[in-house]
C-alpha cells in the first residue's frame, strides 16, 4: 500500500524520470522523510510550473497538485490538570502557540478564558516539508508575562515518525498529546491535534468555513511567507476559488463568488435601470470571494480577506492578466499584506462596511528596512473611514460598491500632520499606502472627494451553480482587451506558496 502511494505522490508532484522510476522499482518501505527527499525535485518543479503566472494544464489537476503538497494541522481539544495552571483563585486563560519546523513559522490561538479544559479550534496550513510542530499551551497573565504550563513536539509529514500517507491524505491521522513542562514536569495534561492533506485537507477546509472558522495561512510575524500569483481558467472559478457554501455560517448574501463590475459593462440592470456606476477609472481586478475568511458573530464581520494573498489552496480575490501574463497592480499590493473585513451594520445584512487593515511589520520593513518588521508578532493597523470609506449596499440584483476618498485638501492635512509628529520617513509611507489603496481613482474624485459606485453581481450560487450573470462575466473576462486582459480566458490569484 505504502508502495502504491509513493508512485501515486511522484505522478501528482510530476517528478523526474528517475524518481518515477524510483517510485516503480525502488525500495518500499521507506519513511516519510526518504519520500520527501524522493520527490523534492518534481516538487520544486510543480512549483515553479504553478507560480508566477503559468496556468494550470486543467482546474482538476492543478487543484490535485497543490492538495498534496500541503496539510491543514489541527490543534483542538485540550485538559490541564489544575495542579499545573498559574491562577491561584481560578481556572487558567488559555491559548495556544505552534511552531513549525524547520521553517520557525508561529502561529497563536484564540483564548479560552477561566477555563481548564476547551477546544482553543486552532488550524493552520502547514507544507510537506515540515518536519514537526511544537505545540505549548500558555496561561494568560494580565501582569506578569504569560505562563508557559506544558508543550509538547508532534511529527509533520516530513518526519520519518509520521503517520501512514494513506491516512493522512484521506482521513487525517488524529492524536492526543501528553503535555510536559520545561523543567521536567510530565503528564500536566492533554491536547488533541491532527494533520490532513489531499482532497481530506480541502474538505475539511471547507467543513471550517462552514462553521466560520478562518484556516490560518501567515505566520504570527506576517513577514515569512511568500504569495505568487496562479493562473486559472476563468471558465472555472468555482472550482479554483474558496467560496462560501451553502449551508456556511456565512450569511447567505455573501455566498458564492462575485464579479467586481468596475466598469459598469454589464448596465443596466433591466429591474433597476436607474443605477448607475459613477467614476470611470477602475483596478484591474474581477472577482472576490468569502471561503476562506472566518465569520464573526458578535461583530458581524467577515474577517480576513485578502485581496493580494490566500491560502495555498483556492484563493479569494482575481485580477485581469497584463503584460506578459502578470498584474503589476497585484505585484504592487502584494508587498503590503493588507486584510479587509467586511462587517455587516446590522442582522438585516443589507450594508456592509469594508475595513482595510495594513500589517504593522509590513510598514516598518517598507520604511526602515525589512529584517526590523520580522522580529515580533504583527498587528493590523485599520485605515480610517474618513480617508478611505468602503461601503456595500445591498440590490435586489446584487450589491452596490460604493468607495469615498477623502478630498486632496483634507488628506493634505493628515499627511501634513503625520509628517510633524513622526517625521519624514513615515509620512512617505503614509502617502505610499494611500497611492495603494486609491491611487487608480479618477483625478477629480481625489481632488473633490466625490463617492464612487460600481455594481457586484454573483455569478456563482452557494451550491457551485452558474447565475444568470455567468455569461456576461465570461465574455468581459476573456475579451483579450491588451490594455487590461492578455489571459486568453484566464486570469490570476494570489497564493502563498512558502
């Protein structure tokens, strides 16, 4: 069976004739660290094949590809005896922290307050050249710096103390962990974790966005990971993009995938022809989705959505190829990692507020250089409604996008005003994000401040189903305008790839 599964790996990584042939006639048995040394090659050309423009040979196995070159790493049920918490007059705050190696990457949970046992539902997209995880279960301490109770090391596909690859490729392989202490301290609780890859790993992706839990793709710096930009054919974006499903925590409104109508090609709306788009410059970008951000309840929001990056499978937002199959304007963005959340006003989810977030880290390496902003953990800075107002307005026949940047006057006297209380450098940076996040706006609308509409139509239902506006979207997709669209009926997406 092992045998079996190894030539099945080599084919899906495309490796060398001399690793196919391995995987054919060469010794079984060998443990997982001996088949990622085996298929390290065919795994770096896959990659290379995939990344930075080139398309896939079909939506199927491309999607196959890249499945079995990453796992989602579950960490969930966990029980410290009280014995070992740091809380003398109550139950332990606690969260989790993972480390992945030999990549350092880490990862933190939500915390679990005053409470000893819980499921701090963390998971994490982890690739197969990891070779383990350390796991360690903190207390929170609101004084003092948090308390570390117990940790423990658990093997990655990478190890040759994995578990079976059958396993971990259909059903996942399902552990739980005795935690110790630094000091010696043994058996101061448990933790349940479990790794997933192949068409497991997707389908447990999605059963997360069901219930609204975001897979988390960056590590806790938000400075390690790389995204690239993958081609996909444009006729089949339901099956290449992570969308809300029918079903999803999500609310229905936002399930399936949307087409960004910038240009207004598809108006007028016969039920409503007196909408209408108003701003006539627009990004090079066409689709967005909500299938892989979570779902918050107490704020209402869709978190997490990325505009230049995605989990390394499915994706969220597209963009129109430009010259030589790329998109500068994806390149352009990509650097400063940015995050929206869209928030929904009320329960009657019928207008949302678009949030930007910019990570810290990513500032600071853009200003002072890019080893300061990799030290520490990130944090996201929201850029004010004021400057950039982002809003959706719900239609009968879809949603309105409505965008107001502040006038010039105004914003001259932020920059002005950030320039005096942190100096040069800053300044400049603060007028790069807004050149990022409105610079493609018609002149007028920067100097006078108007509001910008566009309608968003979905084109494919909670269920993967095409909607009346499929056709129009295909046809303004593969147009092969050469000032916007050089894809020949493709079109890209951003995702992380290390």
């Amino acid at each position: 069976m092992k045998g079996l599964n190894l030539l099945a790996l080599c084919a899906v990584y495309g490796a060398s004739t001399w690793a196919h042939e391995q995987c054919n006639s060469g010794p079984l048995g060998k443990d997982c660290a001996d088949e990622a040394g085996l298929l390290q090659l065919g795994r770096q050309a896959a990659a290379r094949g995939r990344a930075a423009g080139h398309s896939h040979s079909n939506a199927t196995e491309g999607a196959s590809d890249t499945l079995n070159e990453w796992a989602i790493l579950s960490i969930t049920n966990y029980h410290v005896k009280e014995e070992h918490s740091n809380d003398w007059f109550s139950y332990a705050d606690v969260y989790a922290r993972v480390k992945v190696h030999p990549s350092g990457k880490g990862y933190a949970s939500k915390m679990i307050v005053n409470n000893n046992k819980g499921n701090v539902d963390l998971h994490l997209y982890v690739p197969r050249s990891a070779t383990s995880a350390t796991i360690d279960l903190y207390d929170q301490d609101d004084v003092f710096s948090d308390y570390l109770m117990g940790s423990v090391n658990l093997p990655l596909l990478s190890s040759p103390n994995c578990c079976a690859q059958s396993q971990v490729g259909d059903t996942g392989c399902d552990y739980k962990l005795s935690m110790h202490r630094a000091d010696g301290t043994r058996d101061i609780g448990t933790v349940s974790a479990s790794v997933i890859s192949g068409k497991g790993m997707q389908t447990r992706a999605r059963e997360l966005n069901y219930r609204g839990v975001l897979v988390l793709f960056e590590d806790i710096t938000r400075t390690k990971d790389t995204m690239a930009s993958f081609s996909i054919k444009s006729v089949d974006v339901e099956q290449e993009l992570s969308y809300a499903r029918a079903g999803s925590v999500i609310p229905e409104s936002l399930h399936g995938i949307f087409w960004m109508d910038q240009r207004g090609v598809h108006l007028p709306v016969p039920s409503d022809p007196g909408y209408k788009q108003v701003c006539n410059m627009s990004a090079p970008e066409i689709l967005v989705s909500y299938g892989a951000g979570g779902w918050n309840p107490e704020t209402l929001c869709v978190e997490g959505v990325r505009q230049y990056g995605g989990p390394p499978i499915g994706g969220q937002w597209t963009w129109f190829m430009q010259k030589g199959s790329k998109s500068p304007s994806w390149a352009a963005g990509e650097e400063w990692n940015a995050k929206y959340d869209f928030c929904f006003r009320d329960k009657t989810f019928q207008e949302i507020d678009v949030y930007v977030g910019v990570s810290v880290n990513k500032i600071i390496g853009k200003t002072l250089g890019k080893a300061l902003g990799t030290w520490t953990e990130d944090t996201y800075i929201t850029v004010p409604r004021w400057i950039n107002n982002v809003k959706m307005n719900k239609k009968p026949w879809g949603w309105d996008r409505e965008t107001t940047i502040a006038p010039e006057a105004f914003r001259s006297v932020i920059k002005a005003t950030f320039m005096e209380q942190f100096g040069t450098t800053l300044s400049n940076a603060a007028e790069s994000l807004m050149e990022v996040f409105s610079g493609y706006l018609m002149e007028d609308m920067m100097r006078n401040g108007i509001a910008c509409h566009y309608p968003v139509f979905q084109i494919i239902d909670g269920h993967g189903r095409q909607t009346e506006h499929f056709q129009a979207y295909l046809d303004w997709a593969t147009n092969g305008r050469e000032d916007i669209n050089t894809g020949n009926g493709s079109q890209l997406v951003g995702r992380q790839v290390g």
